[in-house]
C-alpha cells in the first residue's frame, strides 16, 4: 500500500499489521503471526526470532518501493555484507550503518549516506536534496503524546516534510495504527526521540 501522502510504500517489520500493536506491547508470539511465509522468512520460528530486529531492512524495503524484494531477502543480503551480526550465544546485532550503506549502494543502486550527527533541520535539508532519511529515534514515537523514555534504538523512514512544510512525515515499521505507521510530527516533537543519527537515501542517477 502507497501513501497518499508521500506515495511511498507503508511496510511493518511484522507480517500482519493489524497484529503488530498485540505482538510490540500485548505480548503476543510472532511465532503465531498467520502472515508469517509473506516476509520471506523460512520458518515461524525464523519470523518470530528476526522480525523484531527488521527496522532498518522495513526502511530499505519501503524505500526501494513497489518492486522491493522480500523482508527476509532484504535480511539475507544485509547479512552478506555484516550489517546484522550474531554473537555465539544467538544475539542479534545491528543494524550496522557503514556495511548496511555500502550493501544499499553496491546491491540496490541507492545513494546511501551515514550521518553520524545529524541535527533535526539537517533531515529538512536531506528530504528537499529528494533523499529519504532512515533516522534513528526510540520505538516509543508512536506514543508521540508521551514523555519519551529514550532516544534511538529503532528505525523509521523520514519520506517528506509535512503540509506546513515544518515537521516531518515518516513510516513506522512497528506503527501499531494506520496513523502511526505513517505519521506526521512537528520537527520539535520528533527531536525528543530522535538519536540525531541515520542514515540517508535516493534513488541513485
């Protein structure tokens, strides 16, 4: 599904939706998630294990648009070129930013810059260069009324600037409504959960 908006896919890391409020705040396995053999994944158990960590491939995979491979395909490349580690006990880490650019760039065709400081303007600038902007901010955004508990931790697709021209319009791979998943905020409210780091995309000439 395009935005109508922005006219950039809307994705979420979970298979289903409609089930992402239950598996990110009411506990609900992702092994159970019906949609599992829709990301991809070679397994509930694969599913239920890595989607969780799938963010930033969310972000790539509604970047690339409508012909963008597979989750879990996304998952497989990034791999390939360490932007995900796994430690001997099974941790999952990443997403690493400089392996995950080069693996955009070399296997994709995107103009993939890291910003490891990143002023909250700067991401108004990016977005009228026509780049998007993976930007790292705390899961609780889709709270946005809230006190945030943190900054970064997660990823979400920075696609345009809102009507006013002043805030931002995103996609949140672990929105749990549809006003979530694509949300606009006044640039002041994103600040408080944003990380000031990302990573920077377009469509390469």
């Amino acid at each position: 599904m395009s935005c109508p908006d922005c006219l950039v896919p809307v994705h979420t890391q979970f298979a289903s939706p409609d089930l992402v409020g239950a598996i990110v705040e009411g506990g609900r396995d992702p092994v159970t998630d019906p949609a599992w053999a829709e990301s991809g994944a070679r397994s509930p158990q694969e599913y239920a294990r890595w989607a969780g960590h799938l963010c930033g491939m969310t972000c790539l995979r509604m970047a690339l648009g409508a012909d963008a491979p597979s989750l879990f395909a996304l998952r497989d490349g990034a791999l390939g070129y360490g932007a995900y580690t796994e430690d001997d006990d099974g941790v999952i880490r990443g997403l690493v930013y400089a392996p995950f650019a080069a693996y955009a760039r070399e296997k994709h065709g995107l103009d993939a810059t890291v910003h490891r400081h990143l002023a909250p303007a700067e991401i108004l600038e990016l977005l009228d260069e026509g780049r998007s902007v993976m930007a790292s901010v705390h899961y609780a955004i889709r709270h946005p009324r809230r006190p945030a508990p943190g900054r970064g931790g997660h990823l979400v697709l920075v696609t345009s600037r809102t009507a006013d021209g002043a805030g931002v319009h995103f996609h949140n791979p672990s929105g749990t409504t549809a006003a979530t998943r694509a949300a606009d905020l006044p640039l002041a409210e994103f600040e408080r959960f944003f990380a000031g780091r990302g990573v920077s995309l377009r469509a390469a000439a």
